[in-house]
C-alpha cells in the first residue's frame, strides 16, 4: 500500500481528488524487471498495472512462437485492457522492455471502482481508443513503410513514453518488436545513425536530432501522437515526476 497519492502515470493523475482517495490503499508500488512478462496470451487478468515509469511491449505471439509489437504502454496508459472490456482474458502478451516501476490494482478492486460515467472509466476507455489506433498504425506502417521509418516510429514512440533522450534497447529487443530479422535491425539503425539522428552503443540508443528523425518516419508517429494528445487529459512532457 502507499501513504502518498500516485504520481507519475498519466490517466491517474488526472483523477480527482475524491476517486484518488478511494484508490490510495488499493494500489500496490511494484518493479518492472526487463524482460518479465506480466500476462500472457488467453490467459486471466488478475490486474491491472499503471506504469510510473519504463516501458512494456504488448506483443502478438504466432503459433509458432515467433513475436511482433503491436504497441507500447508508458506512464501515459495502463496494462490490462480486457478488465475494462466484456472479456477477461488477455490478447496479447505484455512484456517489460525497460525497467522501471508501475502502480498494481487487483482486479476484483478495480471493478470496484468503476461504474457508468466515473472519471476512471471514462479515461481508460479513451486510453483504450488511443491505444486501438496506436494498433491500426502499426499494421499500416508494418505492410507498407520501409524498416527504417518503422524503426523511427517505434523509437520516437518509445522515447515519449520515457520522457528521456536515451533507451536501453538491444538490437534483438528491436527485431522483436519490428518483427524482422536481427540484420535488418543492424542496417536500419546504422541509416539512422549514419544520418546523425541516433547514436547507438552497447544497447543504448542515445537521440541526437529529434526533429531529423520524425522528418524520417512515416506519417504513422503523428497519428499516433495526435490520438493520444486528443483523448488523454495531459501532455506526457507534463509527467516528469
């Protein structure tokens, strides 16, 4: 439990101050470790989690058993969109790519505090409907935009949720969550770099000319951001806490 109101993630501070309270000794400060997978595919949602900071992959799992990112959760959402919808049972798997920490809330607590018209349901069911066109560009930008714009957008798309100009990310982290061969990672991001838009070494990319990259990416980053800037309450530049 915690003795101080949440901070840090993005739907939860904008919760007023009465639904903040009721939440307090519900929610639980726990780590994210990299490469932990919080939920798997078809399987129950026993809570939700409500990133503070790092960064999560929600990925898409093929028979198989090969992997494709289909977005990423930041401080700006949460983890655990089947407790908000008619099913319980997870679609994707959920999987730490940076470490960090998120707010934990069991579920039978969360349905709890949800009811038609509150503040917290309203804010996630906007969250969702980011997070839904954040999926459709993905397949978009997948099919039709080369491998260094995707590699891009996923960046600039990570970068937001870090509120940092610096990602620990291997190359094989990044040929997951494009769904390519590791080769086609090394080349892409030696463009970038070549192009003096990133630096990378030993599994860090460091952002060196922001506006030099979004120049590079596709129209898909954009449309991403516009979403979440028009249905979530805050700027993510506002949660630096």
């Amino acid at each position: 439990m915690i003795n101080a109101p949440p901070v840090g993630n993005r739907l939860l501070r904008a919760l007023p101050d009465a639904d903040l309270a009721r939440l307090r000794p519900l929610l639980h400060r726990v780590p994210l470790v990299a490469g932990e997978v919080l939920c798997e595919t078809d399987r129950p949602q026993h809570y939700a989690l409500f990133p503070i900071s790092g960064l999560i992959a929600l990925n898409y799992v093929t028979q198989s058993g090969a992997t494709s990112a289909v977005a990423l959760v930041g401080k700006e959402g949460f983890v655990g969109i089947s407790l908000f919808l008619s099913g319980a049972r997870t679609l994707v798997r959920a999987e730490v790519v940076s470490a960090g920490e998120a707010w934990r809330l069991n579920a039978d607590d969360l349905h709890a505090q949800l009811w038609p018209g509150s503040v917290l349901q309203t804010g996630a069911l906007h969250y969702i409907q980011a997070l839904t066109t954040q999926m459709a560009q993905t397949a978009v930008c997948n099919r039709h935009h080369s491998v260094p714009q995707q590699l891009s957008r996923w960046l600039l798309l990570a970068l937001d949720r870090c509120n940092d100009q610096d990602l620990r990310l291997t190359q094989e982290q990044m040929a997951q969550l494009l769904g390519v061969r590791r080769e086609g990672v090394t080349e892409a991001a030696g463009k970038l770099q070549a192009q003096g838009l990133i630096s990378y070494t030993r599994g860090l990319v460091h952002l060196v000319d922001r506006a030099g990259l979004e120049a590079h990416t596709c129209e898909c980053y954009a449309e991403v951001r516009r979403a979440y800037d028009r249905l979530l309450p805050m700027p993510l530049e506002a949660l630096h806490d």
